[in-house]
C-alpha cells in the first residue's frame, strides 16, 4: 500500500473509532470520512462497509492487545504479567462493548472469532506461565463481567483492579 494510501486508512479509522465511540451504530460514515478530511470515495476503497469500519477497528484493537500480552510473557513475574494482561483484556472490552454491541456486525463472524481465538490464545500463553490450571475462555468471560460491572459503578474508580485481583489471587497462580 502506498504510503499516502496507508496514512488515509488510518486517519480514517482514526475517525471513525471516535464517531463510533460518540454515536453508536448511528454513526455516520459521511462524518467518518469528513473527520478523517478524506473524501467519500477514499473511506469506501479501504472499507466498503460500516461494518468492514468496525471489524478493522476490533482488529486493530485485538492485534494491539494480543502483542502487548506477547511482550508480557517475557515479564519475570508471571502472576504480575498475567494481573497486567487481564486489567488490559478488560480495559480493552469496556471500550469495545459500544462497538460490538452494534447490530451491524451480525455478518462478522469469522473475523471476529479469529480475534476471540487470538486472545484466548495469548491468555492460555500467560495462564499456563504462571502455572493456572483454569480455562482460559473461564478466566476471560469473569474478566468480561468484571468489566461490565466497572462500568456501572464509575464512582468506584478503584473497583476493577480490586475485582481482578479477586480472579487472580482465586486462579492461585504460581
């Protein structure tokens, strides 16, 4: 890809990640492409579709996530590693919860169960360093949970780091 071809896509996705954030499913991809300062025609060759936009958003997201967990298997202390990786995993799903929660991905399937398997692949990684027996898929789906309640307590700020810290310190891990 061009490099002038590159920097559009990613002021496009740029752009519609934060419209997506603002409006939801209504966001409109006339703003998209009018905040990312290309035009119509530039936003459609790279993503043909709103939903094309939001699965190359996750993508971007889940390759972002799944690197950094990567680079933690390097941490020398794998519960802290596995602690970093999971308040990150969650961190990760409150901002995507508006953008999946779109009924416009219904066709998304394969794409975004590849970055399902990616993450729990990297989670069972750090799991297994840290000597958990548990089940990744588990440990990722209370993880979820405890993201979903963070959000409905923001007066709470210090709630998430407490409630993960529950889940690790009951994977017994080490």
């Amino acid at each position: 890809m061009r490099s002038d071809a590159q920097q559009n896509r990613e002021r496009v996705l740029a752009a519609a990640r934060a419209e997506f954030t603002a409006h939801g499913a209504g966001a409109s991809l006339n703003k998209v492409a009018q905040r990312a300062g290309v035009g119509a025609g530039t936003l459609y060759r790279h993503f043909p579709s709103a939903q094309a936009l939001l699965v190359a958003i996750i993508a971007e997201d889940v390759a972002a996530l799944c690197a950094h967990g990567r680079g933690l298997l390097g941490d020398p202390d794998p519960v802290r590693a596995v602690h970093t990786w999971l308040r990150a995993v969650a961190v990760h799903a409150t901002a995507m919860r508006g953008l999946v929660a779109t009924e416009s991905l219904a066709g998304a399937g394969s794409t975004l169960a590849d970055c399902h398997d990616e993450i729990s692949a990297v989670g069972a990684a750090l799991l297994d360093r840290a000597g958990s027996p548990d089940r990744v898929d588990d440990v990722l789906t209370v993880v979820n949970a405890i993201a979903w309640a963070s959000e409905r307590a923001p007066g709470e700020p210090g709630r998430l780091d407490r409630l993960l810290g529950l889940v690790t310190r009951g994977l017994r891990l080490g």
